[in-house]
C-alpha cells in the first residue's frame, strides 16, 4: 500500500471513530503522546487521552454527525508526513431543530510506527460554522 493510500486510510478511520463515537478507535489513530488543537471550533486542547475523554464526555450528545474528508495532501518525509485535508461536518445539534455544519482544514504531523502510520499532531483549522449554536 503506498503511504499516501495509508495516510488516507488513517484521515477515513479518524473520520468513522468522531462519526460512531468509538473512542478506542479515535485513540488508535494517535501516537500515545499525541497533541490535539480543536481550539479553532472552541474545544478541548490537549493530549490524546485527555482530548478523547473530553469528546466521549460531550460528543455522546450529538445525535450524528458525519465527517466528510478530502482533498488530502501529503508531504512524506522517510518516516514522517505533513498532511493537509479538508473536511465537511453536517451534524445535528442537541436542542437545535435545523441541520448544523463546518468546514475547514486539518493539519496533521505524522510518524510511521511499527502499526502504520499515527497523528502525533493534529491542529483543526475550523473556517467556517453554519447554525452553530447560540448564533442566532
């Protein structure tokens, strides 16, 4: 499988662990020592762990969601890889009676690892937000 092909794979699975709120397989994505930056959409900023935690505790709300990904660009380095990609989130909100959703970029630092390719960094880009709560 060639590391773009892998790299892709790993972006889809990240996308299907937020999506079915499957935390162990959120985590699976992530080097143990990972730094996640979901900042740009006002949320939780830290370590994996600490980062998954926050989202079971408040994404269990959300009654779907559905993460799109694309335009995945990859600049791989032996065995590191800078990747940029775009995504598209429509969601439902708790308490919200219209569809929600956001766009923008996600900027990941990988590493290759003895299990394949890991985020050891991700920083989200949220660019814009349609019906976000408390936003009349």
């Amino acid at each position: 499988m060639s590391d773009e092909t892998a790299i892709a794979q790993l972006l889809y699975r990240y996308a299907r662990a937020v999506d079915t709120k499957d935390w162990q397989l959120y985590r699976s994505v992530f080097t143990d020592d990972a730094h996640i930056d979901y900042s740009s959409a006002g949320a939780a900023v830290g370590g994996r762990d600490e980062v998954a935690d926050w989202l079971a505790a408040g994404f269990g709300t959300i009654p779907w969601s559905m993460h799109y990904i694309t335009n995945i660009e990859s600049d791989v380095t032996g065995d590191t890889a800078s990747v940029r990609a775009m995504f598209y989130n429509p969601m439902q909100l708790p308490g919200m009676a219209e569809q929600s959703a956001c766009g923008g970029y996600y900027h990941h630092e990988l590493v290759r690892t003895a299990d394949g390719w890991r985020s050891r960094s991700l920083r989200e880009d949220n660019v814009w937000f349609v019906n976000a709560p408390g936003r009349g």
